[in-house]
C-alpha cells in the first residue's frame, strides 16, 4: 500500500473516530434535545427568589429552606449578596421569610450553593449546612436555627483540600456530612476541557471533625446529593451520565454501589 493510501486510510479512520466522539459528547450534553414547556397547575411564583434559586431542603413539618443568589461562571447573575429564605409549606399564602445573618458573618461574599438540614435528635436543634463559595472558592459553613428570630447563628467554616470544588451537601451529623465535588480541576479552563471531554473523574467526599475521605468516584459531574429517610441509602445525581447513583451507607460511613 502507498504512502498516499496508508494517509488516506488514517485520515478516515481518525475522522470515524473524532465523528463518534463528538456525537457521544453531543449526546451527553442533550444538544438534541427539545424541551417543552410543562404548564402545571397550582403553581406559583415565589417573590425575591428570582436571581440563583440553587437548592431547597425540608424538614419533616414542611419547612422549606431555600439558598438564592449563587454566581456561577457562565450564569445571569445580580448584584444581590447571596440569601437564605424559610418558606413555610403548609401557608397558603407561601410566603418567603429572609432569614437575618449573624453580623460576625462576611454577607457580601456570601455565594450559596447546596443546602441540607440536620436535626438534633437529643435537643432538636436545627442545623444548616451551606454550600459557600466566596471568590468561586469552596467551604462550607454550619449554621443554627433560630426559629423565634427567623435567624441563623454562624457557628462553623470548613475547609478542605478535598473539599475543592463542592457542588452539594447532606447532612448526617452536627459536624459531619458528605458532598459531592463536580470538577476534578480547579483551574477555569481544565474545568471546562474536562467537562467538554465526559472525564469520569468528579467525587462524593465524607468530612467530620475526626476523618475526611473520599468515598465514591467516577461520576460524570457529581451534582445533587441526598438521603433516604431511614439513612441506608446515599443518592447521587450523576448529570452527563443521566442517571442517579444509589449508594449504601456503611457503618464506617464508606459507600457501596447498588444501582
């Protein structure tokens, strides 16, 4: 065979492959998808939530907390520090209520991301757990309830090198919890060349005063986290997969796929 066939023939075959990688890719990121609207009824608008509305928790008797204002790379964003609003399901009038910051606490970097609740079961004191990410930093920050003043105390930051890249949170403990990390990279631009590539690299991270560890890997940006009521089962969204991830909690606080 000559040198212009043998070209040819590699030629072809990188072009079959490059054509198969950016369809997959193109696949994963849904650029064929439509998305309809959904008109559901009973449904309303919640006022002063318009700018980063990232997540909501509830607590058993319908009290819902919400995070608003994240910035994020890429994202319309306000001018407006980041929030934290209760709303109380059960009114029918659904009324957000702003929660007051403590005055020790840096409100204008504040940048709320994921959010989860613990409830104390010896005295019932409500914990929240927020996702913050001063200057696009990573820490988390523990707050308590105060339910009178519809206000939070600060009582805690949290930094870590694994915590590096934290998308969400769920509780499990007063100080302790497990997060997902969606970029492997820190760096802006190897953040979006790993995202633009499918790397299988993001992770579901455990912190608690006396350990920090990784605890599962291999996920297509590792997003929302969760927990089954009765804290067998770790949940997982794992986006450009399209899928959810089911773990189950160990007593060593690893965790085991299931499905």
């Amino acid at each position: 065979m000559g040198k212009v066939a043998i070209i040819s023939v590699a030629i072809a075959a990188l072009s079959v492959l490059l054509g198969e990688r950016v369809l997959n890719i193109s696949k994963r990121h849904l650029v064929f998808r439509e998305v309809a609207n959904k008109h559901l009824p009973n449904c309303v608008t919640l006022k002063n939530i318009e700018h980063g509305s990232e997540d909501i928790t509830i607590l058993g008797h319908g009290l819902a907390f919400i995070s608003t204002g994240l910035k994020f790379p890429g994202l319309p964003t306000s001018d407006v520090p980041g929030r934290i609003y209760t709303l109380d399901l059960k009114d029918p009038h659904l009324k957000p209520v702003e929660l007051r910051m403590p005055r020790n606490f840096d409100l204008e970097s504040f940048n709320p991301h994921g959010i989860s609740v613990y409830t104390d079961p010896s005295d019932n004191t409500v914990y929240l757990f927020v996702v913050n990410h001063p200057q696009f930093k990573s820490q988390i920050e523990i707050f308590k309830y105060v339910k009178d003043g519809a206000s939070l105390v600060h009582l805690k930051t949290i930094k870590h090198e694994l915590l590096h890249s934290v998308n969400d949170i769920v509780a499990v403990g007063t100080e302790s919890f497990y997060a997902t990390n969606d970029h492997y990279f820190s760096n802006e631009h190897l953040k979006t060349l790993e995202i633009l590539l499918l790397m299988p690299w993001t992770n579901v991270v455990y912190y608690s005063p006396n350990e920090v560890k990784v605890v599962s890997e291999g996920y297509h940006f590792a997003n929302g986290i969760n927990m089954s009521p009765d804290q067998r089962y770790i949940y997982v969204a794992n986006i450009f997969n399209h899928s959810v991830n089911v773990l189950e909690k160990k007593e060593d606080n690893t965790l085991t796929p299931v499905k």
